[in-house]
C-alpha cells in the first residue's frame, strides 16, 4: 500500500467511526492534517471544528500568552482550550455517543534561505470512552525535508498517524510508537519526546516509551530529567555548558560519583563555564542497556531511579563513538561540552581498532571530536596486576596512539583529575553487581548510600535481602 492510499485509509477509517468526533487547531504549517479528513470524504461525521489561529494577538487571546510559540507550553494550552471549548459546546447533545478529541500542532517550517530543520510540538487530546476523562500523547518532532513543502506534508502524514494511533493502538505502545512513522522514514521525520497521561494509560512509565523511541530507531537519543520527566532535549540543554559521563550504572558506584564530582569541579572552573550553572548528564548508549539478553526494561528503569536518586538527569543513546555524542550535544548547545571518563575508557577513544569504518581513522575520530569546544577529564585507574595507579598521562595508549594523547593534553583537550580517593580505585561495577546479586552485603560500602537505599527499597538488579 502506497503512503497517499494507507494515510486515506486511516483517515477514512476514523471518518466512518459513528464515535471519534473532534477539532483540529494547527498553526505553522497550514491545515496539513485537517485536509486529509476533509480529502477522503465523510468528514463532517468526524470534524467539528478547524482553526489556524496565525496571529500572535489571536492566538494569545485564545491560548493565552507565551514565551515561545513553538513550545511544549502552547501545544499543552492549545489542547486543553479546544477539548474544554468541545465537551462544553456538544456534551450536553452527544457526550454519551461521542469520544471527542482536540489535534494540535505548534510547528515552525524550514525557512527560506536558513538552513535549520523545521520542528514543532504535535499532540491529541482524547476520551477513550464517552464521558471519559480525557487522555494526551504529545510528541515532538523534526522535519527534515528540504522544502517546507514537503514538511507540510509530512506534518500531514504524521498527524493523521497520531490521531489514528490514539483510537486504534493505544493498548499495544510499542505498536503506536511505530504507527507513528508509517509512512514516513528517519530521512523525512525524528521523533525525540513522547508522553502519554490520562486514564488509558493508567501505569504507563513514560522512561520506557523514551527508549522505545530509541530502540526502535525513531530518533537517536531521548532525555528525562533526575525526576523522572520525560523532556524534549532542548528544553534542558539549550544554550548550557554540558558535563556528561558514559557508562552502563549497573549500579552506580561510589567511584562513578567521585569520577563526575571531580570532574564537574574542574569543568566548573573553566573560563567558558565559570559563574554558569552546567547540565550534568548520565548517557547510556543502548548497548550497554542490552548487555545480554537477561537486561529488558526492568533493569532500565532500575538504573534510571538509581540515577534519580542521585539527582542526575539521563540520557539514552544509540551512540557508540564519543564524536557522536558530542556532535548531538553541539546541536542543542554553542557552550563549552565536558566529557568525564576513566583511563580505561581513554585508551578506547585513541584505539584505531574502533574506527575502522572512518577513512581516517582515530585521527578522523579525533577530530571530529574535538573541532567544538570539548574536553575530556579522565579519571585514574588502578593496574590489577601491579597494584600501581594509573594516570591519564602514565597510561600507555595502544600502538602509536601516545602522541595522540601527548598532544592533546599539550593543548590542553586532555586533563588528569586529580584529589580522588585511592581507596574507591578498587570498586569495580560487575564486582559490586555480583556481590549484590550474591547476598554479600559489603557492596553497600561501594555505592552511595542514596543508591543502596534505593537497590533494597525496590530491591533492583536481583537484589537479595
């Protein structure tokens, strides 16, 4: 089935449900999505209302006022005035027949002559029964085609996706998320935020629904915040200095800690950081959430409210070498980028063995890495053969790699952090995860005790009491 018939089939579908019954409010990108329930015919059975407030003015003393147009905040007033403004007008007649619902997108186009990506909030509030309270799905979205016309349409596309998924695949998550892009591909639309609320997602974690996004390649990394509320990047990271440190946080350890504390100190002290509060990010690449096939969600969100407890926002990935990380990082931010690492972690960044698929090679990697403002701050490790410490500038990096290390540091991308407690050189995560899993309870001298009080409350990563 082409994209034109499947998208006509699903609008057809919900014309011809005698319930689904709701208004449409779009504002950036013309009436992509209303025009497709008017285009395949019986719309009046399904459309009470469009509108397109453009007008600053309008749309203020509809909404109410707002910072930012394009916004999470206009989108959530946007959907609570038309489904209020519908249930109030049409309950009384037909709220006993009706599921009603209210569309809603807030998108900024690609501009003529600009190189920026169209993006925009899209969301549906609906009842997933008559009289219901309603529910929400709101999503954010990049528009990558390089036409504004082709973004409209995929807009278009991408709503009537939305809609469909709210009335016919709200009970299977992992089904709506993938409706999302029918018809559509990574090339045209990125989904980076998903939230659902309301009744018909009773329990639903919305952390899982971010790495379903991952998983399932929507997008390339999704963020929520030490409280657990799921963020479109940019409301956390735009324009800040960002510290982040990489690992798998199975659990995290008191050497985990020590390793970011230190480092933030030293990133805080930079002249591009000092007197800026800085974003501290946990990242995960998605490899390391699967390390074998006995990790699935649960052991997610275990490490996600481990990290919660330590007051750490998160951030999980489909990245692999650090110059992607730091390339998604720069999009959101032109301030200084702190990367925190271990010894071990730095001779992997100076490997050749790793980069094969670049032409250039580590050389390529490095400087893809470094050609922003990015700086590593690695953390010593201790030798277990020798017992001896080992320093960013004591390591011996693989092959040749040594020069690439000297000149770094010679200029100054490099830093070795230093005051950190020899004694936490010891603790070595999959010792402290077997300890835990074993009932041996010395692993709680090896993490903070926000972390161990957290792993025995709900008893996280087979935790044995």
């Amino acid at each position: 089935m082409d994209s034109v018939a499947s998208t006509q089939h699903k609008a057809l579908e919900l014309n011809l449900d005698p319930t689904t019954y709701g208004s449409f409010a779009e504002i950036g990108a013309g009436q992509e999505v209303a025009r497709w329930f008017f285009q395949v015919g019986g719309a009046a059975r399904t459309v009470a209302k469009t509108i397109s407030a453009y007008d600053m003015a309008v749309s203020d003393s509809l909404y109410g006022s707002a910072q930012r147009y394009v916004s999470r905040h206009r989108l959530e007033a946007m959907l609570e005035h038309e489904f209020g403004q519908l249930r109030d007008s049409l309950g009384p007649r037909r709220g006993e027949s009706s599921t009603f619902f209210a569309f809603a997108d807030t998108v900024a186009t690609r501009r003529r002559g600009h190189d920026e990506n169209g993006r925009g909030w899209v969301g549906v509030c609906f009842q997933s029964r008559p009289l219901e309270e309603p529910s929400r799905i709101i999503v954010h979205a990049h528009l990558l085609d390089h036409g504004s016309v082709a973004e409209q349409e995929a807009l278009g596309i991408l709503g009537v996706n939305l809609i469909h998924a709210a009335f016919f695949r709200r009970a299977d998550l992992a089904s709506l998320i993938d409706s999302l892009m029918d018809d559509l591909s990574r090339e045209r639309v990125e989904i980076d935020m998903i939230k659902v609320s309301g009744p018909a997602f009773a329990g639903v974690d919305n952390r899982l629904l971010s790495l379903q996004l991952v998983e399932h390649r929507l997008t390339d990394a999704a963020m929520f915040t030490a409280s657990g509320e799921v963020v479109q990047p940019s409301e956390v990271l735009y324009n800040r200095p960002i510290l982040v440190e990489r690992g798998s946080f199975r659990p995290a350890t008191k050497l985990t800690m020590d390793l970011l504390e230190r480092a933030r100190t030293r990133f805080c002290d930079e002249p591009e950081v000092r007197g800026l509060e800085p974003v501290v990010l946990a990242e995960m690449t998605l490899r390391n959430l699967t390390v074998n096939d006995q990790v699935g969600p649960e052991d997610f969100l275990a490490r996600a409210d481990v990290l919660h407890a330590l007051g750490i926002d998160v951030l999980v990935s489909r990245f692999r070498p650090f110059y992607q990380l730091a390339d998604y990082l720069a999009a959101y931010t032109d301030r200084m980028i702190g990367l925190a690492l271990g010894v071990p972690t730095m001779r992997e960044i100076l490997d050749e063995q790793y980069y094969e698929k670049l032409d250039g090679g580590a050389l390529e990697s490095i400087g893809r890495l470094f050609k922003r403002s990015v700086k590593l701050y690695v953390y010593p490790t201790r030798d277990r053969v020798s017992g001896e410490i080992v320093t960013v500038h004591s390591a011996a990096p693989p092959g040749p790699a040594h020069y690439l290390r000297d000149f770094l540091l010679e200029v100054g991308r490099l830093e070795a952090l230093s005051g950190y407690e020899p004694k936490l050189l010891s603790i070595h995560t999959p010792d402290v995860l077997a300890r835990l899993q074993a009932g041996d309870p010395s692993w709680e001298a090896m993490v903070p005790s926000a972390v161990a009080d957290c792993i025995k409350t709900s008893r996280l990563f087979g935790y044995r009491g």
